[in-house]
C-alpha cells in the first residue's frame, strides 16, 4: 500500500511530465492539477492574472476530493506552492507526500519557454517563485533538482517515497 504522491512546483517545472512517468513507474492512477481548474480561473490566468486564494481554495478542494479516492495510492501534478495549501490537501489525505520539483528561475524559464500554448504565461513564472513556500521540514516530503533528465527524477523519487504504514517519514 502507498499513500498518493503530489508532485509540487512552479509552472515549467516538469510536475506533469514528472508526475505521469511516476504513477507509469508505480502503476498507480495520475491526475493533473490543472484538469481541476474552472474555466474562470483559465481565463485569469491567460488574461496574466495571477490566482489569488478565493479562486484556489474550490481547486484545492477538488484535487484533495481526488487525493482522498485514492488514498491507497495515486500521483498529482499540483503547484502547492504555499504550506497552507499543503495543509489543505492533507487535510483531505492526512499521509499525503509532497515532491518538490526545485529549480532555479533561469532552469525553469528555458523549460516554460518551450511549452507553447499553455494557459500560465512566462510573464507569471516570477509570481510563481515569490509565492513558493519550500516544504517545511515538518512536512512529509522530498526536495529533488529538475536540472537532470526525468528518467533520473523519477529514479530519485522512488528510491525516496515511503512505501505504506512503515515508513512514515522521507
């Protein structure tokens, strides 16, 4: 038994990318966060607008409902990007691990830059970065450096996650 997996970090980080190729690997269910987002919140992030925390929490309610259902194990590519949307979600899965897709701005705006046609503009990827809140060493999660092939990221992850009751700590 795994607990769900929330594969977190700013936009270009590589979470989708990341988080398919984890739950492929663990052959457990994959969602993407941004699946959950209401056509209002597309449209004000498309517009350059950054979300505030009203247009998140129904989001964060919808990706914690998902969490919970597959509470015995599942992947989620979702931002995270403050502890208190963490807190949200586990709320929702009280054993959920976060990964912390990290990278530098220049890293991560090379990667944004080569994704033509996604709803989060570069213009916000600054926005991005000052509303990051690293995980806090109380949470239940890893930190891993996007700065190397997927294959590798995923490597790291899974010799990292904890595998059921067990192992409750990274």
């Amino acid at each position: 038994m795994r607990s769900p997996v929330v594969v977190m970090g700013v936009s270009g980080s590589g979470k989708s990318t990341v988080g398919a190729a984890l739950a492929q690997r663990l052959r457990v269910p994959f969602a993407d966060a941004d699946d959950f987002h209401s056509p209002e919140n597309i449209a004000k992030m498309s517009s350059g607008q950054p979300l505030d925390d009203d247009d998140r929490r129904p989001w964060l309610e919808a990706i914690g409902t998902w969490l919970a259902e597959h509470a015995d194990g599942g992947v989620m590519s979702c931002s995270a990007l403050k502890r208190a949307y963490r807190d949200l979600l586990r709320e929702h899965v009280p054993t959920v691990t976060f990964a912390h897709l990290d990278g530098t701005l220049g890293v991560i705006a090379r990667r944004q830059a080569s994704r033509p046609g996604h709803f989060m503009p570069t213009a916000l990827l600054q926005s991005q970065f000052d509303t990051l809140e690293p995980l806090a060493a109380a949470e239940r999660g890893l930190t891993v450096d996007v700065d190397q092939s997927v294959d590798d990221i995923v490597d790291e992850l899974v010799g990292a996650l904890p595998v059921g009751e067990e192992n409750r700590s990274c």
